[in-house]
C-alpha cells in the first residue's frame, strides 16, 4: 500500500507548524518553501485541514495558520484522515459488502490486506506529530510468529 501525496503532503506541512509554530502563525508561503510543495496544493490542503478543526487561520500581518490543539493531541491518522486519504490496502470498497472479483466474491487474499490496513491505521494514529518533530517515532516491531515451512505445514 502507498500513501498518496495528500496524505503525505499535508502530514509534512503540519509537521512544519508543529515545529515553527510555537510563537505564532506559520505562512503557508513559508511551509511551501521549506518542505518543497506548492503553495496552490498546500492552500487545498488546508481548507480541507481546517474543515476538520486542526489548524485554525490567522488572518492580517503576521497571518497564517495554526494547530487548532496541541501537536501531541493530533495523530498523523487524523491527518492523513481530514484530507481523505484512503488507508485501507483492499482492491475493494471497505464499506461495502461486495468484493471485487467478477462475482462479487472477496479475493482470497482479503482478509490479509484488511489486516495489513488496520495495522496502518492504527500505527498512524498512535504517531502524533510531537513525535514526528521529535522524532520518536514508536517502533511496532514484533518478534515473528514462528510459521512452519512448506516441508512442516504438508506433514
């Protein structure tokens, strides 16, 4: 599964208010140059952002955004989220109860890319951007189920 710009666009932009933003509001102008996006994308993001309730605008001379509450009470989740973004790794739709083979069927493989999307999100939205900026982001490693080999599992 890959996230797509959106997602990853708009966590990178609040990560940058997160951090530059302690002292006011931070100018979309100066995120967009700093992160390397274009203002034009980032001020779409933003609408979409701030319909969500987590930045809030600053208007006149020193305007800009905001995080509308603390970075450590915003998930990356929520951001990638607010800007819908899709974070399910199925063929088919999620809400629905069709599948996505010709008859309707799920594939035999659903169940695990089902899985592997709740890991991402929950992951996602265990990460708030004060981790992000912090940089401690948690590790999920796990040691391995043990699975038995070809030659185990056929005797």
């Amino acid at each position: 599964m890959r996230l797509g710009a959106k997602g990853r666009y708009a966590v990178m932009a609040m990560a940058d208010i997160a951090r530059h933003g302690e002292d006011g509001a931070v100018c979309l102008a100066e995120i967009a140059d700093r992160q390397e996006i274009s203002l034009a994308y980032l001020e779409q993001l933003f609408a979409r952002l701030r319909r969500a309730g987590l930045v809030k605008s600053v208007r006149g001379p020193g305007g800009g955004y905001r995080l509308a509450v603390a970075a450590e009470a915003i998930s990356v989740g929520a951001v990638v989220q607010a800007v819908d973004e899709p974070m399910h790794a199925t063929r088919c739709d999620a809400a629905s109860d069709v599948g996505c083979m010709a008859q309707g069927e799920r594939c035999a493989t659903h169940h695990l890319w089902a899985a592997l999307g709740d890991e991402i999100e929950h992951f996602l939205g265990a990460v708030s951007l004060a981790d992000v900026v912090a940089r401690r982001i948690p590790s999920r490693a796990r040691a391995p189920a043990s699975m038995p080999t070809p030659a185990e599992a056929s005797a």
